[in-house]
C-alpha cells in the first residue's frame, strides 16, 4: 500500500520542513502555514522515503523527512513514474501531478555535500484540487 509516512512544513523558505502530525492542504493554495504555498502549479512538493534512503546509501548521515523541502514524505509508491496530469487522493485531499522533478537551487546542502540530489528526478510537485486534512499513515491512491 502506498502510503504518506510524514508531512513537513517551514514557516520561512530556505529552512528545513519540520514534521506535522496533521496538515491541511488548501484547494489552489498548498499546505496551510507552509512558506512555499500559494497559486502555481507547484503547490506541495512529494518524496518518496526509497529515495532518501538512496541518499543515505551514498553516504549521507542525518537524513530523514523534510531534509529536503519536500512536504510529503510517501513510501511504497514510485512518485516519479506517475505521469503528469495524474489526480491521486491523499488523505482527504484530491491533489493532481503538474511537475516531475526540480532543477535544485544554488545553494541546495545535498547536492553540495553529495555531487548530486534526488529531487531534480525522483520529486514531485502537485495542485491541491480539494481540501482536506491528510495524516501520516493515510493511503495514496491513483484515481
């Protein structure tokens, strides 16, 4: 089952997200409370746990949800393979996939202490289409 295993949230961008126990995602909005929400198309940004854990296989200690900007933290589901224009219910949520992957920006901590990070390949952004709290522990589901 894939599922979300955390929700992470910064109140200033270019810090480290936290874990929540509970985040409201707000339709054409983000995560309430969260630095980086607001219209676009990239409204929450999503990592899968496999991922981090390739970081942490190069190497990397200290890695865990949030370390890079992500405010889903999912397991069991390859993120980056769900095609764009993809809906997928979270929690309460309805949420459609706009982007996969990101260029990182210049001062990203991962790229510079690695080479190289996971989230130009292997993140995704999505559009909150309805609102809902999501917990983690809540299933991820194709529509």
């Amino acid at each position: 089952m894939a599922k979300v295993i955390a929700i992470n949230i910064s109140e200033k961008k270019g810090t480290i997200k936290k874990p929540v126990s509970k985040g409201l995602f707000i339709e054409n909005h983000g995560l309430e409370g969260d630095a980086h929400a607001g219209p676009g198309h990239r409204q929450i940004s999503l990592l899968g746990q496999e991922s981090i854990e390739k970081m942490k296989s190069k190497g990397l200690e200290g890695l865990c949800t949030g370390k890079f900007a992500e405010n889903l933290t999912t397991e069991g589901i390859i993120l980056y393979e769900i095609p764009v224009g993809t809906k997928i219910e979270i929690g309460e949520t309805i949420q459609e996939v706009t982007q996969i992957g990101k260029e990182c920006h210049g001062g990203c901590e991962i790229k510079r202490l690695t080479g190289e990070c996971v989230m130009p390949k292997e993140g995704i952004f999505t559009k909150v289409l309805k609102t809902g709290i999501i917990r983690p522990g809540d299933e991820i589901k194709i529509i």
